[in-house]
C-alpha cells in the first residue's frame, strides 16, 4: 500500500462564520482508567441561526464512540472529518453520549494524558476534541458540571474547574463533583487527578471575601512550592492595586505536572503547570528560575480577567490574551521585582527571537490572516511583540486611560468571546485616541527598520531630527505601509545633564508615522538627541552616534535600556568592523572605547550600587543576539569575533574582575532581588576570569577557581555557573563537578535538565557529541518535553555555532530527533525545528546541508500537520 503524501489546508481569517449552535450546559463523567478513561457527556444545546436544517456537527479526534442519543433516544450520526454529524435536531435539545480514550497512550500532551503517574487535560487550543465530542471553539461557552471517577487503583486528588460540589465514595472508587459558575469556552476546562502534596493558604480580597487557595506538588515536595504560592497571593494583590481588579470565585488551585508543552496554563479556577515554574527552593533552583515562577504565576493569573472572563472569538484573535496578559505580568514583575531586568529581559526577546522570526519564512503579523496548525503559532511575535503594542498604547494615552479603558473593556464584553477589533475600538473610545493608523502593527508583518540623523541649524538655533522608516517585505506581502509609532526622547548636554526643549512635550515623545519626518528642537549646539528610550517601539534603530557620544550616554543617561544598549552598540559596531577579518581568522584590534567604560564602570562598582543593571551592562551579548544584527550571517566569522570581543575584555580587565570577585557578598543563599543582583554581577566575574585565564595559558588557575566557586555555594545559581564555566571552557574540574552533580541531582528531573542543558550549549562542535551520547543517557526519556528541550531542544535553540557546525552533523542529529518526536508529540517537534527555516540567511553549503534534510522531512510517513506547515512554508 503506498502512504498518502500528506497535504493539509489552511484556515484563513476572514473566513470567520459564527456557530450554528452553542452548549448551553455541559455535564461530563469521567470514569478514569490508564487505558480505557470511560467520558460521558450530556450536552444541550441550543440553535443560533435561523437555518433549521443545519446538521449539529461536533468536533472529535481519536475518539472510540459507543453511542449518542438525542433527547434520550439513539441519534444516527454521520462520520465527517475530525468528527461526526447529526442531522434533523430540533432548536433546543440535550445530546448524551459515551466515548473512550486511552490517557497511557496519549504522548502529545493534548488532550486527556499521564504525566508521570497524573491524569491530566491540556485543550489549549483544540485539545477538548481529544477528550470528548464537542463544539471545540472558543466563541461557544456553557456551563460545565464534571464528575471524576477515580481509577481502580485509587488516587487521593481530584480536580476541575469552579467549585467542588460533592465528593465520596461509589462502589470502592473516590469520586468528586465540580461545578464552574462561569460559561467558559472549551479550552479553558481541566481535570487533574493523582497524588500529591498541597501547599494551602487563603487571601483575602479588597471586598474582604476569603479565596481558599491551594497547590498541588509531588509527594515530598512541599517546600518547594512555598514560593510559588507566595507569588499567587502577590499576584492577586497586585491585580486589585494596579487595576482594581478582585478575584471572582471562592477558591484558586494551581497543579504542577511534569510532562508539559508549554510553560502553564490558565484553565478557569484551575491553572495547570509545567513544574519548572512552580518547583523552586535556593539549593535545586537558580535565581532566574525564581523569578520566572513569579512571572509565569502572575501570568496565568492575570489571565482570568485577559483571557477567561474576557476570552477569545477564535483563535486568529489570539494575541488579545496573550499580549495583553504579557503587559500585565511584565508591570506585575516590573513593579514587585525589578523594573529595569523585566524590561532588559522582554528587550532581549525581541531583539533576540522576535526578529528572527521576523526575517524567517514563518514570519506573521500579530494577528495573522492564516494558520494550519494553531499550536505554531504560539510565537514571539503573538505573544512579545503583541505586548510591544499593548505597550505602545500604554505610551501613547499614559497610565491612567489605560487603567480606565482597560476596565471600560473587561466591563463591556464580560462573559464574551471578542476580537482584538473590538478590543481596539474600545479603547479609541474610552481613552479618545484614534488608532486607524496605529492598526498597521496586527495587520504587517516585519521589523521596521528606523534610520535616525540629525543636524545643526545655526540660524534657528535648532537641533533638526530626520528619522526615516522602512520595513523589509515578508512572503505574505510585499508592500509595507508606515507604522505609527512613539519615539522616547531626551536630549544630554556635552556634561551629561539633561536638556528638555520646549518643543518636546512633557510625556517625553514624539509621534513618528510616515515614512520620513522632521523634528525641530530649540537646543544649543553641542547637545544631542537620545533616541528611543525604553525602546519605545519594537523597531531596529540606527543612529549615527560616535563612540564617545555612546560612552557618554553610558555614564550620563539616566534610561537602563540606553545605557545597556551603548555597551550593546559598542558590541555589535566591533563584530561588525571587525567581520572581515574574523572572517579569515585574523588578528583583531582591541576593543578600546568598550574597555574603558567598562573599567570605569568596575572601578566604581560599591554595595550602594545598582548591581543588576551593571551586571546587564557588562555582559557580552550572546551570539543568537549578533546574528540579529546581521542579514546573512557568517556564524563562523561572528563567532570568532564574539569570542575575540569577550577574551580581549576578560584579559584587559582581569584585575578588575579578580577585584570584583568575591567583594559583594549575597546576604544569603536565599532569593531576593538584591541577592540576584550580588549573585548575578559575582558569578560574571567568575566567567570573566575563567576566560581570562584560559586565554593567558593559566587554565589551571581557571579549573581551581571555578572547582572552588562550585563547592563553596550551597546556592544553585553560582553552582550553574561553575558547572557552566567547567564544562564550556573545557576545564580540568570538569568531570569531576559532572559527577558530582549526577550524583546529587539524577533522582530530581527538573535539576537534572541542566546536566543536559549544560553539555549540549558547549560552544563548538563537541557538543553534537555530547548530544548524542546523552541520548542514551539512562534518564533521557524522549517523552518528557522538558527533557526534550533541554538536550536536542538546547541545541537546536540556545547553541548555534554547534547546530550549524560545518559538518552538518548538528543539521542531521536534530532532523533525525525531530522525525522520531513526529509521532511522540508534534507541537515540541515543530518548535525545535525553527531555525532550520531560516536556512537562506546561511552560506550556500549550510543551506544545501539544511535543504536535503527539510527534503526528508517533507517525505516522512505521517508527517504532522505542525512540522508540514512549517517546513512547506520554508521550502516555497
Ligand atoms: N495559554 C498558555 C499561556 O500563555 C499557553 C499554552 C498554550 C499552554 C497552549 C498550553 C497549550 O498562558
Ligand atoms: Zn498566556
């Protein structure tokens, strides 16, 4: 028999059609089992249009049916694609059926699954018809009842969404029923069922109404939970002080599970998590993992307003959620951790990941006008660069419009499925803004790309900026229009204090939209523009400042981004002036002007300082950031540069570093934001000895000090880094702190991903080799994703130069992962296949290497939908 060659269609935007029916309420029984889950549901529905013919056509995947009646009496039904129709139902009417599902097998994680000994759902976006027949879309939302019968073999926890209305024993087996009081759309239903331990607590709200809450970790885990629920309660008081807004049901559960795609999700009342964002205490969880579970629980939070009472009319309206609740939790971690790292962080995306995707065949607008399989477009660019917009628009009509016009739109549409169209005409309204322009960031795709000069006119005394914009055309369309856009600005003088001309208004920007513009400032000669502050538009700037203007904002500018940004200038003009060069591995020139600022920087450095920001200005980009910077990319010669860069700065400001080395203490080995910083500027220092030494034939001085640093911290942040430096800089302790780690850590899944993390991000070719023996690493499971992710998913993501090592091996090693994670689970398959797309931005040779095997993948048996979307858009 030969295969069909698979060819899916894809849904377009426009060709939105409201349901023909809607659930009204929906009451479920599960009858759990590994293999043979028993789901009853009794559903009634209601006609909307006024064609009485139209069949009821219910979406189900993978579902065995064993029958359905219509108001109790056994309904003929048609098999369709992905689901069955029933004709000649009446206007209102009550459908019972029984289906059956296998949760053992089920290892793409949609749907009803085992998560290492679990039960539990994930229907984001269209996992609800792998559970049970249903109208699967988001603009239909009912009233759920569920009821969970436990498996044989018992299980002390069961959960859904709303409130638990009964609970008991039937015939030997627990059972428990829920009932949500809010409609929701299917995507927002969960259960979860299994073993745990509960981390429990109470809030209460600004109306005095006490919400029980409750997090469910592994057995023995307990402790390490404490800090996510300390995020819950922060988040909740956070959401009532900044927007008014007060947490509308009795309780707030949130599980953590092991097997997971994404990072978390917001299920109505019962928010599921993959457990790297909810598991921390000091010894097995770095700081930046800390802050993430803030971050990540203020997310799902927040999303109960931006997302479930406010949810989505179908999912090309994706963005409204996400960018909105993005927003929300960057200010959340901005006002309770540290303003300056948020943003720095959410910078980094953009610059880093979001361009890329940008500039690559799969590029798409915030709200696009196609999509095959909807899990790939859970992107950058729907979810950071949205919150870029969202961002603007906080810019354009300030703190307090937005404040109001936000509640104007969770008050208008409550209890609604909108479109981000509706989002945008409320907020016109209520904030009196007119966005007809601004509309262009959800409808073109592409960076705009923003020139700025500027000159002096003698005569008028007047400063005169001309910023020009253009943006590159993307496969969907050719002609771009100019975005709307607000520029920050200030103005420095030639002793660094800051001027404000009168032209400039006191919000501090101005309005940028056509293609070319003119600014005029009432300023003295020697004073120049500071362009962009807080990167206030997700644009690429390029203005003509001269070294010493860069070093001057370095040390006067009172912005973090710009000050960060001159070091990151500096950066990326050396790699730049120095490419041909590297190109031919030749001698490069010292980075002089970066040098001696960073040296001033560290001959001030005190307690008193503000440590996180300088440690953010002293690192030396990562090279996935250069390559940004350039269209076709060398990655042999940026590699050499970047190396180069890093070295030569290491070795002149060694004495420097040693001094910094060990002076600011951490108060603990706890986390706290000052800690973070301490920590995070003291383990830099450690890196840039190590490379230091390397580089000046004293590695053995390398290996000890770092063996030191690894030994002498109980906290996980600086043994990582120890273990990082030992294993990337080929040091003598090397396998010796492996070990020792192994040992520690090989019981304990979430710490042990960094053994394997930690060996595939190795700079150079070595590790595709380490890869591939740790493939057959005993505790590799190709089933658990964040396994997945931090091995093949680490080299593919975070190690460049390895993936696109010369041999091609790294191109072959990920294709051959990604065809066997073609069957296991699509959706992390396609996310570790995506810089592979961007294959003609290489040289001819990587191209031809990537090509054969985009080639083979296309010609798998049973390609999925998500890898052939994504590949047969590269290949057109
Ligand atoms: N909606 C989730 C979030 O961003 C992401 C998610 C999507 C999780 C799909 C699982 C599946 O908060
Ligand atoms: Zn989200």
């Amino acid at each position: 028999m030969t295969e069909k060659r698979n060819t899916y269609k894809a849904q377009k935007r426009t060709d939105y059609k409201a349901p023909n029916f809607t659930a009204v309420d929906i009451d479920l029984t599960f009858t759990l089992d590994d293999t043979h889950t028993i789901v009853k549901n009794v559903t009634t529905f209601k006609r909307l249009t006024s064609d009485t013919k139209a069949p009821l056509v219910l979406n189900g995947e993978d579902l065995k049916l064993n029958y359905v009646k219509v108001d109790g009496i056994e309904a003929k039904y048609k098999d369709v694609k992905n689901g069955i129709e029933i004709s000649s139902v009446p206007d209102e009417f009550t459908v019972e059926l029984e289906n059956v599902i296998n949760p053992s097998e089920n290892s793409s994680l949609m749907g009803l699954y085992k998560s290492n000994g679990t039960f539990c759902t994930q229907c984001e976006p269209e996992g609800f018809r792998r559970i049970t027949y249903s109208l699967d879309r988001s603009d239909v939302l009912a009233k759920y009842r569920v009821t969970i019968i436990g498996p044989e073999y018992g299980c002390g926890v069961l959960l859904s969404n709303g409130n638990l209305i009964e609970r008991g024993t039937r015939k030997n087996r627990p059972y428990a029923v829920w009932e949500d009081p809010f409609p929701k759309p299917s995507y927002l239903f969960a259960l979860v069922a299994g073993t745990f331990d509960i981390v429990s607590d109470t809030f209460t709200t600004m109306s005095r109404r006490k919400v029980a809450l409750e997090l469910y970790v592994d057995r023995g885990s307990y402790d390490r939970g404490l800090w996510a629920m300390q995020s819950i309660k922060d988040s909740m008081k956070w959401d009532e002080d900044r927007w008014g807004l007060e947490f509308d049901l009795d309780n707030f559960k949130v599980v953590a599970v092991d097997f997971f795609n994404f990072g978390a999700m917001e299920n109505k009342g019962l928010n599921v998590f993959n457990s790297v964002y909810v598991m921390v205490d000091p010894t097995c969880a770095t700081d930046t993992a800390f802050y993430n579970v803030q971050s990540v629980i203020g997310h799902e939070y927040f999303h109960n307003y931006t997302g479930d009472r406010v949810t989505l009319r179908d999912w090309f309206q994706l963005s409204l959620k996400e960018s909105l609740t993005v927003f929300r939790d960057q200010e959340f971690s901005s006002d309770v951790a540290n303003r300056a790292l948020t943003r720095l962080h959410a910078i980094n995306v953009i610059r880093g990941p979001q361009f890329a995707e940008d500039a690559s065949p799969m590029a798409h607008p915030v709200r696009p006008e196609e999509v095959m399989e909807m899990n790939n477009f859970y992107t950058v660019t729907i979810y950071d660069k949205g919150a870029e917009i969202i961002r603007m628009i906080h810019t354009l009509i300030g703190e307090s419009r937005f404040k109001k016009a936000l509640n104007d739109y969770l008050r208008k549409f409550d209890g609604q499925a909108v479109t981000i169209e509706d989002f945008l005409c409320c907020f016109e309204e209520s904030a009196g803004v007119d966005l007809s322009q601004f509309r262009r960031w959800y409808t073109q795709a592409g960076t705009p790309h923003v020139k700025a000069s500027w000159t002096y006119d003698e005569a008028n005394k007047n400063l005169v900026l001309k910023l020009t914009q253009h943006t590159n055309p993307t496969r969907d369309q050719k002609e771009k229009e100019p975005f709307y856009m607000p520029i920050r600005l200030s103005f420095l003088d030639k002793d660094g204090h800051d001027v404000h001309p009168a032209e400039l208004s006191s919000d501090g920007f101005i309005i940028f939209n056509e293609n070319e513009q003119e600014y005029r400032f009432t300023l003295d000669k020697d004073t120049f523009p500071v362009i962009l502050r807080d990167f206030s538009a997700p644009v690429k700037l390029d203005a003509p400042y001269t070294m010493e203007q860069l070093q001057h904002m370095l040390s006067f500018c009172d912005d973090a981004f710009i000050k960060v940004d001159c070091a990151t200038t500096m950066q990326n003009r050396y790699v730049h002036d120095n490419l041909e060069i590297a190109a031919a591995e030749g001698v490069l020139r010292e980075p002089a002007e970066l040098i001696a600022s960073y040296k001033s920087i560290l001959d001030s450095v005190d307690a008193q300082s503000d440590l996180i920001l300088i440690n953010e200005t002293l690192k030396i980009q990562s090279i996935a950031n250069l390559m940004e910077t350039f269209d076709k990319i060398n990655i042999d010669a940026i590699k050499y540069a970047h190396d180069a860069l890093e070295t030569k700065v290491a070795v002149s400001l060694v004495n420097e570093f040693v001094q910094l080395y060990g002076k600011i203490k951490a108060s603990s080995s706890n986390y706290s934001v000052t800690d973070m910083g301490r920590r995070a500027l003291n383990n830099l220092a450690l890196h840039m000895i190590a490379v230091a030494k390397c580089a000046m034939d004293k590695k053995t001085e390398a290996s000890e000090i770092v063996f030191n640093h690894y030994n002498g911290s109980k906290n996980m942040t600086d043994k990582l880094q120890a273990m990082t430096d030992a294993v990337h800089l080929d040091l003598d302790c090397k396998s010796e702190i492996l070990k020792s780690f192994e040992k520690d850590w090989s019981k304990d899944a979430l710490v042990f991903d960094n053994f394997f993390r930690v060996q595939a991000t190795v700079p150079n070719k070595s590790a595709i080799d380490n890869v591939k023996k740790l493939l057959s690493h005993p505790s590799f499971d190709g089933r658990n994703p964040n396994r997945v992710r931090a091995l093949t998913g680490a080299l593919a993501l975070s190690n460049p130069v390895a993936l696109n090592d010369i041999s091609g091996e790294g191109y072959d090693l990920l294709c051959k992962q990604i065809t066997e994670l073609n069957d296991i689970n699509p959706s992390v398959a396609a996310r570790i296949l995506t810089p592979l797309l961007s294959f003609r931005r290489l040289d001819e040779k990587r191209q031809g290497m990537i090509l054969n095997n985009l080639n083979s993948l296309m010609q798998m048996p049973k390609l999925s939908r998500s890898i052939y979307e994504k590949v047969s858009t590269a290949l057109k």
